[in-house]
C-alpha cells in the first residue's frame, strides 16, 4: 500500500516521505494512529505544495539570519574591560559567553544565544581575538573582541597587545587556528586548586 508519512516513523521514514508498507501494517497501525494517510492524488498534490510553502519559508528565514549577520557584522570590535595582572596583561579569570552575549545583545539590540558564540581560545589574556558568531547553521559572523585591563597603564597595555601580535606573527587569532574550535562555556576559572610541590 502506498502511503505518504505525517509524522516521522522509526525504520521507515520522516514526514512527507512516500512509502510502500504492507496492507496489514497501514490499516492496522500507521493509518489508524494517524501516522500517515494514502497516497491519492489529492494527498499528493497537497503534499506538493506544503513542500512549496516550506520551502519559501526557509529562503525567508535564511534572508532573516543573513540580515542579522550584517548586524553583527557591522559592529566591528567590541572592548571589554577586566580585572588583569598589570605585568603580565593576564586576567584574573575569562571572559566568557554569557558576558560575550550580553555585551553583543547592547550593541546590535538582538538577543544572541550564548551557546551559539564560539571562541576557538579562550579570552584570559589583554589583546585581541576573532569571535564567531553561528546564526544558523548556514549563516554565521565574526567579531573581533578587544579584552582591556581594567585600571592598567594604557602605555603598558598597548605594548602587551603589540607583544602578542608579534607572537602571533600579526595574526590576533594564530593560536586560535591552531587549535581546534571550542565552545567556551565555562565561568571564571579557578587556579587557586592546583597542587602543591612535596618538598
């Protein structure tokens, strides 16, 4: 018998597949539970033009994320400003997702899952890096983040951030590239935990 499937069927298809089953297992199963319905002509020409409609919907969607992606875009580099050893330029901490978001929510008034923010290292050092952005999974933007000491010596921030650009051979993100991309979700971390020496 052939069928087309409403709902997706383990072992037999997705929604909108057409199918041959035998008789028993259409009228005994799949139609009276609502799984599918027969395939006549009518079926199929409807089936055809619900395939349209969602079609025309994804362009629209997919038109909708590249929009946004020029939001973000267009933003540029964002700063953000955090407690660093004045010698070193590290931070005391990293900056994470959820602060990623929330100072991208304030510049481009759109709310953006931090989850969907990747950081490919994680932002514990002053300097600058290159943040993605997936705002579908078509359609992603990048950023560049400029993480500032807080209460740091302008002279002596702008030289570490000279030093890491000459580590990185000019390239901001080098070590980044390197390494493979991770989702940075972690809060503030903890080094105070790390074992001491026997003496």
């Amino acid at each position: 018998m052939k069928l087309i499937l409403d709902k997706d069927v383990d072992s037999l298809g997705i929604a909108g597949d057409i199918v041959n089953v035998k008789d028993g297992y259409a009228r005994n199963y799949l139609l009276p539970k609502g799984y599918a319905r027969l395939a006549s002509k009518g079926a199929l020409q409807d089936l055809e033009s619900r395939i349209e409609r969602l079609k025309v919907k994804a362009e629209k969607k997919h038109q909708e994320d590249l929009k946004r992606a020029k939001q973000v875009s267009d933003v540029g580099a964002i700063s953000i400003e955090a407690n660093a050893n004045p010698d070193t330029g590290k931070l005391f901490g990293t900056i994470t997702t959820k602060e990623l978001a929330k100072v991208l929510q304030e510049k481009t008034g759109m709310e953006i899952e931090r989850k969907n923010i990747n950081v490919s290292h994680p932002l514990n050092q002053v300097g600058e890096y290159t943040v993605n952005i997936k705002l579908s999974p078509k359609v992603s933007a990048s950023v560049q983040v400029k993480v500032l000491g807080a209460d740091m010596d302008p002279e002596t921030q702008k030289a570490l951030m000279e030093f890491q650009q000459q580590q990185m051979g000019g390239k901001t993100d080098k070590i980044a590239d390197e390494a493979p991309p991770v989702v940075a979700d972690a809060e503030v971390a903890d080094n105070t935990n790390e074992p001491e020496e026997e003496a």
